[in-house]
C-alpha cells in the first residue's frame, strides 16, 4: 500500500472519486461501479511512475475484468503519460498484454485513440536516449499492431492460428498472400526495432537483468517475443506459399528483407535466452543455423515452428486472488484512512464501503455472497489459467509434432541417400575387381616383355658385335685394294673380284645393319673359294641376299622392284574398295550425326587413297625415266642390281606405303563401328605420309631436276599431304561432334559419387600426363635411331660417298 501511496501522490487525480449516490441506486449501478473501482485500482497498481517491472497479478486482473477498452481509457486518460516516461513506458507494457490477451472488442475500442497515441509517439521520439525514445518505438509498434488486426480481422491479438485459418485468411488469392508478406515485415519490423532498442540502452557488461531497472525494461519483451515466434513461422510459410506460384526474380526483394530479419531474430533470441530474467519466466526457442530455402520447396518439411512455453507460475490463483482481494479490501484502519483520503472522507456513507452499510454491520447473507463471489471469481481465475495452460500445451504439442515430422523426413532422406550410397560401393567394388584383374594381367604381361626385352638385348649385343667385325673386316679390304690397284695391270682374272667383295662385304653391313633395327638376322664370315684358288672372307645374311659378283641373279632385284611396287598398288586399291563398302554399310545402318561423321571421314579416306594411287603412278613414271636414262647398254634388271641400295629404298618405301594404307582402313574400320579410336585413325594418316615422303625421297634420288615426271611425283606428294590433313581434320571434326552429342548427366549423381570421379578423373590425368611425355621421349629416340640406321641401310644422304667408293671400285 505505501506503493500505491508513492504512486498516487505522484499521479495527481488517477482515479476519479467515487459520487456518493442516495439510496435509489440500483444494485446493477452498484455492481457497476464495484467493476469500475476494481479495474481503476488495478490499473493504477500496474501503471505507476517506479522503474519497476509490472507485476503479472495486477496485469491480469485488467484482463480478467475487461469486456472492452472503454473503462481502460477511461482511467488512462487522468494519467500523464506525455509528462513521465516511465509510466508511458508501463503504459505500453499494459496496453500491449491487453491487445494481445484482453477481449476482442479491445482492439476496435482502442483505434479512437489512435491519433493520441501518434502524437504521443512524436513527442517521445525528440529524446535520443532513456525511456523517451524507448517509448516511441513501443508506441509505433502498438499503432502498428492495431492497423494490421482491423486491417486482418481475421488474426486475434496473440496471433495464434492454424495453417487453415492462415490459408482463409489470404482467401485463396496470391495477390493478398503477397500483401500479407509485406504487412507481416512490417509489423516483425517494429517488433524487432523494439527488441533493438531495449537492448541498446542496457549495460550488457553488468548483471541488469536482476535489477529493477532492468526488469522494468526487459518484461515488455515477454510480448515481443510472443508476437516475433508467430510472425516468423507465418512468414515462412507464406513464402514458400508464394514461390510455389510466382516466379522466383519477383520474390528477390522479400527474400532479401527475410533474410535481414532472420539474422536479427536469431540474435535477439539467443541474446535473451541467456538472461538470468527470462529463464525463470519463459522459454525461448531457437530458429535453425541457416535460413529456409525457398527456392527448393520440400525444404518445407523441414521448417520447425518456433514454440514460445511460459512454465507454470509457482503460486497458485487461489493465493493470489486472497492477496489481491486483501490489497483491494483491506480492512486495517491506516490503510482504510489512506483509502478515504483519496476516495471519499466518509466511510459511513460511501456506497463501495463493505466493512459497514448506514452505520450497520452485514449480515450473514451478505456475508455469503461476498464468499460466494469471492469463490466463482477464483474459479473464473482457476478456469482461465487451465485454459491458458492447455493452450500453451496444445501450441508445444503442435510443436512436437511438427519436429517429429521433420525428423521422419530427415530420417527417410538419409536411407535413401545410404541406400544410394550402398549401390555405388557396390559398383567401385566390382570396378576395383576388375581393376585388379587388369593389373595383374598387365603384371603377366609385363613380365613377358621384360623377358622378351632382356633376349633382344642379348640379341642386339651379338649383332653389335658382328658389325663390328664386319665394318674392320670393310677397311682391309679397301686397304688391300689400294696397295693392290698397281698390281692390276699384270694380274686381270684379281681386280673384279675384289671389288665384287668390296660391294658384298658392304651390302651386308647394311643388312646388318637393318637387322639390328628388326632384331631377327644373324650374320657370321665365312670363307668363300674365287677361280684362282684364293680364299677370301664373304658375308652370308640371314635373308638370303648374296654379292652381286658371285652368285646373284641379275633378275632378283629388278622382279622385287616390280613385285613389291605392284603389292603396294593391289594394297591401295583394295583399301579404296573397302573404304567403299564401309561407306555404304554405314549410309544404310547409321543415321544423324554419326552417319554423317562417318561420311565425311570415309570420303577423306578415298580421297586420300586416290591421291596415294596417282603418287604411286608418278613414281614409277619417275623410275622409268631413272633406268632409261641411266642403264645404258645394260637391261633394266641390271640397273636395279648394280643400284641396289637404291633398289632396296625403293622396296622398302613401297612396302611402308602399303602396308600404312592397310592399317589405316583398318583403323578407319574400327571408328565407324564405335569400337576403335579417333586418334589412331591420325597416327595411320600420318604413317602414311610419311611413307609417302619415304617412297618420293627414295624416286628422286638419282632423278634429274628438270624431269617432267619428277615434277608430277612432287605435286602428286603434295595432293598427298593436303589428303592426309583433310583425314585428320576430318577426323578431329567428327571427334567433337561426337562428344558433343555425349554429354554427360551428373543429375542423379551423389556428392560421394561425384567426389569419387573427380578423384579418379585427376588421376586418370596425371597418369596420362606422365604416360604422355615418357611416349614423347621414347618417339623422339626411335625417329633419332630409326634415321640413323635407315641413312646406313638405304644410303640416302651418302650417295656422293657411294659414288666415290663405286669409282674406286671400278678404278
């Protein structure tokens, strides 16, 4: 009572005094003015200028009592709410609980106030700081909250509704749903600037929430907190409300509005939660780590609606209602004084004066209906607490089951996605099975070769060192040729034959020689016996070639020549025939883009055998005109054996170009069937025309430079070449338009799926990387070799030393 004493000296006029009425007053007046007195003093009770927090019973006494807003104005109205901000502040608290938890008819009785309350808000805003500027901020929020229920009848005061009712609500129009949004971040807006602000002019560093002060600026946000949990999980759900029927460009401005809000709440949920204040008094949930998804609606199923619980109040309602009914009744006589002073001196006369009635005790009738109000007021408070309690457990019910709904989903995605994962162990298991199998083949493999690779190097040695021998056996003689040349005049039957060995000891160095590269002859000396009883050291080679001046048929070389540049041509027109065919299986089995792939790589393969057959024709044109010109009175046949490294360039050349057109339909085969490899096809192509510069450097060798024929050979060289890059351009085109049209689908991949290829995918490049430039080096060696030994085999580059050994010879 000395509280409400303080507070009303410093309220002047709170509450009007009672008009003594005469005896005619009805007791439905009596009972009126009963209510009246009650509610002023409770309100008076609640809203007072000490910084302390507003107790719950005097709260809800006023919403208990009120059918409306008419009698809370009536006493607000006396207070001077534009003078104290502490009781503004207090006043707002009040105001807000009765908006949210008072009767209906509340909201609609407090809109006549609503530019009071504007004004108001307008004078409080001028102070930056205190209670002032807190007072603005609430006062915003209150006109907010007011607008939007009579703009939305269809939500009460503490915002409770079900997914039905918020669906009625938008009436089924996508228009409306998106005006809502806008309205309800309006409305979270204010919220969430109140929230700011109390926290804002707090000291965080000291324990103010078990002060006081702090208590009496941190209960309003008891409210907030109510309103905030509703207004985000109605947000949420609009949203995707939303997306599920407008495109997503024209949502980006409340997403991105969502999302700042989001970020706010989170923090002021978690900031309050950890406040010694509100542990004791409610529970405040806490939103998720990461916003919803909107953009992929079954995120849906995982949104958990936020569930506000305010545990149950340690006293009961039946104690509160005897401490309430002492404080409004009391019936000690310092307190009756205080009483009189304020309401009316006379208690003798005054209508509200329970204890007497004209001078006369009650009776005991009286007596049984003031305990028999007494008893249904507490029943009505019982009742109202039950029915508060129930629907806080109904709301976490809800709650709860929204929670296990989500989990069950949660729970369903991750058998799926294990089941998923199974399949693809499964699957890398039996890759790596055979991976193994592989492996251990290639190991055989390897093996053999190695074994292979060791008898070849001992094969290779030997040769070596036949040669060797050889190449010394060569310098005797062309030494003994020259102490011997003078001798020729008196012994004729001495000097042709050692000449003719001259010419075998190196025609079979050069056999040798390409033995070593094909690693399958063998060559030994041994003693052949001339006419005059000599004995001299012969070469005998594996492949049956013997010295041009012993027993060698003039017409072996020269029947070679013809047979092989004959095979060559047979080789060409059979591969254009099969090219050919290929072409047409293909035009009546292939459609769409492999048919014309395969058209055009075909069509450059016939173009490139057309080419290939016209540069064969010239160079036995070309050869013609070599032997005419330079056989003399010999015969062709004799030509090619006395020119026989020559003779040998030339079949070897022929035998390349052949043999690199049958690989290459080979190859070609193989691509349009899908079976072989772009790639090999190029390497064919270019075989070829290397074959071919072998073939045309080989002709040309011992042409003359003005020869007709020779100028054909070099355009028919050319059309080779231009053909050869018409095939790999041909074939590097159908390569790209083939992956294009495979493109690969990552779609129902997993992410362990996706990780696994990538891993594999970079591997795969390193070891092709590596496999890449190891073939380089060891390409680069074998052309270096391959050079080498075919220059010592074929004579190209050495004619002019051939020429001069040939003049010493003859000499």
């Amino acid at each position: 009572m000395d509280r409400v004493k303080s507070s009303m000296q410093q309220v002047p006029n709170a509450i009007p005094k009672v008009i003594r009425r005469t005896g005619g007053a009805n007791s439905l007046e009596l009972e009126k003015e009963n209510f009246e007195r009650v509610q002023a003093v409770s309100i008076n009770k609640a809203i007072n200028t000490q910084e302390v927090a507003v107790k719950e019973k005097h709260a809800r006494n006023i919403l208990i009592l009120s059918k409306g807003a008419h009698t809370f104005w009536a006493a607000v109205n006396r207070l001077p709410l534009s003078s104290n901000a502490v009781l503004c502040w207090k006043f707002c608290h009040v105001f807000h609980k009765l908006l949210r938890d008072g009767h209906p008819n509340v909201i609609k009785d407090s809109m006549r106030n609503k530019a009071d309350l504007t004004d108001m808000s307008r004078m409080w805003g001028h102070l930056s700081e205190g209670y002032g500027k807190l007072c603005s901020i609430y006062l915003k929020l209150l006109i907010t909250k007011m607008e939007f229920h009579i703009k939305n009848p269809r939500f009460p005061g503490n915002l409770q509704m079900s997914n039905r009712q918020l669906d009625e609500a938008g009436e089924n129009d996508v228009n409306n749903f998106f005006q809502l949004t806008v309205e309800m971040f309006d409305y979270l807006e204010c919220e969430l600037n109140l929230f700011l602000g109390v926290f804002s002019s707090l000291d965080m560093s000291r324990s103010v929430s078990v002060t006081a002060a702090g208590q009496c600026r941190l209960a309003p946000l008891i409210q907030v907190i109510l309103d905030c949990s509703h207004l985000y999980d109605y947000t949420v759900k609009l949203l995707f409300k939303l997306h599920s029927c407008l495109p997503a460009d024209t949502l980006q401005g409340h997403r991105d509005r969502f999302q700042e809000q989001f970020k706010k709440l989170k923090s002021l949920f978690y900031r309050s939660s950890n406040l010694q204040y509100f542990k004791r008094l409610i529970q405040i949930p806490q939103l998720p780590e990461n916003p919803p998804n909107f953009l992929r609606a079954s995120a849906l199923s995982e949104h958990i609606s936020p569930v506000v619980v305010i545990p149950a109040e340690s006293s009961s309602p039946e104690s509160e209602h005897v401490v309430e009914t002492d404080d409004l009744v009391d019936t000690d006589a310092a307190v009756e004084t205080k009483f009189d002073d304020l309401f009316g001196t006379s208690a003798a006369i005054d209508p509200f004066n329970f204890n007497s009635q004209n001078g006369m005790r009650k009776d005991d009738k009286d007596r049984l209906i003031e305990q028999l109000t007494r008893e249904i007021q507490a029943l009505k408070e019982e009742l109202e607490s039950f029915r508060l309690e129930s629907g806080r457990l109904c709301q976490a019910l809800r709650g709860r089951v929204s929670e296990l709904e989500a989990e069950l989903a949660e729970q369903s995605h991750l058998r799926l996605q294990a089941v998923g994962e199974s399949e693809f162990l499964k699957a890398e298991l039996d890759d790596l099975r055979k991976v193994r199998e592989d492996t251990e083949k290639e190991q055989r493999s390897l093996t053999e070769i190695e074994k292979k690779a060791q008898a070849n190097e001992q094969r290779y040695t030997k040769l070596k060192e036949k040669y060797t021998e050889l190449v010394q056996s060569h310098a005797d003689l062309l030494r003994k040729v020259r102490t011997e040349s003078v001798s020729c005049s008196l012994n004729p039957s001495l000097c042709p034959s050692v000449s003719d060995l001259v010419r075998v000891v190196t025609q079979c160095g050069h056999l040798v020689g390409d033995s070593i590269v094909q690693g399958s002859a063998t060559s030994h000396m041994v003693p052949v016996e001339q006419a005059d009883g000599e004995c001299v050291c012969v070469c005998v080679c594996a492949c049956k070639l013997r010295p041009r001046g012993l027993e060698l048929q003039q017409g072996e070389l020269g029947d070679l020549v013809e047979q092989e540049m004959a095979a060559t041509s047979a080789a060409v027109e059979s591969a254009a025939a099969r090219i050919e065919e290929m072409l047409n299986k293909s035009r009546a089995v292939d459609t769409g883009v492999k048919m014309e792939v395969n058209e055009r790589i075909l069509a450059s393969c016939t173009e490139l055998m057309q080419a290939i057959k016209e540069l064969i024709l010239s160079s036995k044109d070309l050869q013609r005109d070599i032997v005419e010109s330079g056989r003399g009175a010999a015969s062709m046949k004799e030509f090619y054996a006395k020119n026989s490294r020559w003779t040998e360039g030339l079949i070897s050349a022929s035998k390349a170009v052949g043999w690199g057109a049958t690989v290459m339909v080979d190859a070609a085969d193989l691509v349009v069937q899908g079976k072989g490899k772009f790639e090999e096809l190029m390497v064919c192509s270019h075989e070829i025309a290397a074959s071919t510069a072998q073939l045309v450097a080989a002709s040309k060798v011992k042409a003359d430079k003005d020869s007709a024929n020779l100028h054909r050979l070099q355009q028919a060289s050319r059309g080779v070449t231009q053909a050869t890059a018409a095939v790999v351009a041909s074939t590097k085109s159908g390569k790209s338009q083939i992956e294009e049209t495979d493109t690969m689908d990552f779609s129902s991949m997993t992410l362990t799926q996706i990780k696994r290829q990538e891993m594999d995918a970079q591997v795969l490049v390193l070891e092709l990387e590596t496999r890449l430039q190891k073939e380089r080096e060891r390409l680069g060696e074998l052309r270096k070799k391959h050079y080498e030994l075919a220059g010592v085999a074929e004579g190209w580059g050495q004619e002019e030393e051939g020429e001069e050994k040939e003049h010493l010879y003859t000499d």
